[in-house]
C-alpha cells in the first residue's frame, strides 16, 4: 500500500507541477521516482497470494484504457 501511494503520489504530483512550471530537475524526480515505486509495487503484488489488486484484471481489453483515461 505504501508503495502504491508514494508511487501514485510522484507522477500525478509531477503532471500537476508540469502544468505551470517548466521541466527540472526536481520534477523529473518526482516523476521517475514514482514510476520506480510503481514498478515495485507490481512486483510486490506479483509474488503475494492474495494481492491487493489482481493484476490479471488487466488482461481485460477495456479495462487498461479505462484506467489509463482516468489517470490522466
């Protein structure tokens, strides 16, 4: 949970400053740092028998698009 959320928290923190400021340093942290949390947060849910969020519900054609779309 807690990499879920400081991962979620780098990228939309990131996209949000994007809109008025330009790109530096600090915000490609946030950004890659928050990528790098969300990769570690598949990889934790990968190896536990029961994950907080079943990643094969992204095997569904409309869900991937649909979370995407929200996200952004």
């Amino acid at each position: 949970m807690t990499t879920l959320g400081l991962g979620l928290f780098g990228v939309l923190w990131s996209i949000t400053k994007l809109s008025t400021e330009p790109l530096n340093a600090s915000l490609l942290g946030y950004l890659i740092g928050g990528a790098a949390f969300l990769l570690v947060f598949v990889f934790v849910e990968w190896r536990q028998r029961e994950p907080m969020l079943n990643l094969s519900l992204f095997k569904i054609p409309t869900i991937s698009p649909s979370l995407l779309a929200s996200l952004f």
